[in-house]
C-alpha cells in the first residue's frame, strides 16, 4: 500500500518532520473484553502514525492490577500498567465486555474519574458505559452500550439516558457499543484529533468505505436480523420485542395488525417452525437471561420485567429453554466471568435449546 505523499493535519498544512506533543491513549481491559474492538483501536491509531510519518499516538493497554487479561476468544493482552502506574493519559478508553457490570473496583473508578477531572477525553466501547456509569460520569448524559447491555444500563441507572446509536458524543464523554462501530468511533475521534484528511486516510487504509455517523442505529433492522421479509410478521415481532414486561395477547397482535390468528401462525410456522407464542416466550427468556446475567436485578425482579407475574412458572419456562433454573444460569455467568474463561459453550453453563 502507497503511503500518502504528505499528511494534511487540522490546520490545512503538510506534516513536517517535527511531531507535536505526543497524545497518550490508555486501554483498559478486564477478562473476557472483546477483542475485535481492541484490534480496531489499536490499528487505527497505528496508521495515524503512518499516514502522517510521525508518532502522533501512542498507548498503553491497562487492567486493574497491571497483570494479563484473556479476551472473550482467550486471546491474551500485552497488558502494561495497573491503574495505579499508568502514566497520565489523554485520552481513556474502557474496552470490557458484557460482565462490565461488575467492575467496580473503587481505583478503576477513581482512576477512570481522575482522567476526565484533569481534562482528558473518557471513552467506553461496548459494555464500558457501565463503568463509565459507576464512575459517575455519565449522571445526566446520553450514551451507548451494546445493544445485548442497554436495557440492563437503563435499569441499572436510571439518570443515564441510554442510546441505540453506534455510537455518542457528550462533552469530552465518548460511548460505543462495540463492534464494527468501534471503526466508526475512532474515524471520528481522529477527525477531531488530527483533521478530516488524516481520518479520511486512516479509513482508506482500512479499505473502510461506510463511514457512519453517531446517529446511526447500532442494531441492524429486523429484516436483517431474522431473515423474514413478510411485512405482516415483521411487525407481530417488533410489537413483541417492544412489548416484553407487558405482554401483549396475540389475538390483539393480529387484530391491531388487520389479520387473523391463522394467518399469523402460519407465518411464524413458515419462517421460524415455531407458533407465535413461543417465538414471544423465546423473547421473553432471552430478555431474562441477558439481565440475570449482567445484573444483580432479584430473580422475582427479573420474571416481573419480561412479563411473568409467577416466579414458579418463569423458572419452569427458563429451565426448558436454557436446561438450568434461572438461578444457576445467574451463577455459571458469574463463575465464567471470574474465571475469564470463553462466552463459547461449556460445562456447567446453560445451553440455550430451541423453542418447538
């Protein structure tokens, strides 16, 4: 690949061979964080040295006590610093995973407060709003989580206005849900470091073609998501999705969508080999195993916000789905998460079996 003859920087002009004052980025990682994310940061803002010939940034990848984290595939990080020795940084990114929240380790969240208190610039990709929450520093503000984490943000912190976008800017606070937009983040956090030539470069190395905005939903729509392309079924599901701590009744889903029950059944049958109701069940448990799993919401809480009044017959509907009670479910989670162990499948964790 041909390096750009000249680097243009925010002011307009070509980079000379005297580099500014180097911006300091912090990683902080914990067990199981994603690791595709990490990559993503890591080779933009190596290619921002490149695109420019100079060390515009460089890093340090942190946990809480300085020692290896595996991500959620067991790949190890180079971890170089605790919390307590990692140098000032400019710029702070929490990069955990769905058990973000938790972290709540009192020098994590001091140090993460300490950074944006001298001025720096304080990000979370995919479940790091949680600790940016904990930390204080997103009372009142709007940010995104990935979207498996938003609901148990929003119940975990009710001052914190949780977003579907990609990804959102509040103040010198930067929150993404992780993924593929983690590219979409720094393209942007580039832009507002080095200029839009250097981050129009950075994302033509990247061979990176759809740039997106913050604005743009972090979910892909439900079309994509489930393969169905009837407009009558897409509808029914997203009536369901929207309605999980309320379930509505399937002869008022048909009634408000202009069909019959029949019809509605066949469909789900055809695309799915599953009847609307279970398909809405299936809704409803994986809800409720997402918050057993990254919250400390009670059990009897849990059942109440998908849509169960009885707490017998919710775990009598989780152990046919999941083939472990509710309970169990909740401790293989925290038993994998301390472990750092894989999300993959293994013993003594509940599997997820299909709803027929």
């Amino acid at each position: 690949m041909a390096k750009p003859d000249t680097a243009t920087r925010r002011d307009g002009n070509a980079s000379s061979d005297t580099p500014d004052a180097l911006i300091s980025v912090a990683l902080f990682v914990e067990h199981e964080f994603p690791l595709a994310p990490l990559s993503m940061v890591l080779e933009a803002l190596r290619l921002v040295n490149w695109v420019e010939d100079q060390r515009v940034f460089h890093h340090w990848i942190v946990s809480a006590d300085g020692q290896p984290r595996a991500s959620s595939s067991e790949q190890p990080a180079n971890v170089e610093h605790s919390v307590r020795t990692c140098p000032p940084a400019d710029i702070v990114l929490v990069c955990t995973g769905l058990n973000s929240d938790q972290i709540s380790d009192s020098a994590v969240l001091n140090w993460v407060r300490n950074c944006h208190r001298r001025g720096g610039q304080v990000g979370a990709i995919s479940g790091g709003a949680f600790v940016l929450a904990r930390a204080g520093l997103l009372h009142g503000r709007t940010a995104s989580v990935h979207w498996e984490s938003s609901r148990s943000l929003a119940e975990a912190f009710a001052d914190v206005t949780v977003s579907d976008n990609i990804f959102v800017i509040d103040g010198r606070i930067i929150t993404c849900a992780g993924g593929i937009s983690t590219l979409d983040m720094m393209v942007h956090l580039i832009e507002s470091f080095r200029g839009r030539a250097v981050a129009r470069q950075v994302a033509d190395a990247l061979i990176y073609q759809s740039i997106r905005h913050g604005g743009a939903p972090a979910r892909i729509d439900l079309r994509h998501r489930t393969g169905a392309s009837n407009g009558v079924l897409l509808q029914a599901i997203e009536l369901m999705e929207r309605n999980l701590e309320e379930p509505v009744k399937l002869s008022e889903i048909s009634a408000r969508l202009g069909t019959s029950m029949r019809h509605l059944e066949r469909l789900f049958a055809r695309n799915f080999n599953v009847s609307p109701s279970k398909y809405y069940m299936r809704l409803r448990l994986k809800e409720a195993k997402g918050l057993l799993s990254q919250s400390d919401i009670p059990v009897v809480e849990v059942a109440l916000r998908c849509g169960f009044r009885n707490t017998s017959h919710f775990a009598r509907r989780f152990r046919e789905l999941y083939d472990a009670p509710p309970s169990e479910a909740r401790r293989a989670a925290r038993a994998m998460s301390h472990s750092g162990g894989c999300q993959a499948d293994r013993g003594g964790q509940a599997r997820g079996r299909r709803l027929g």
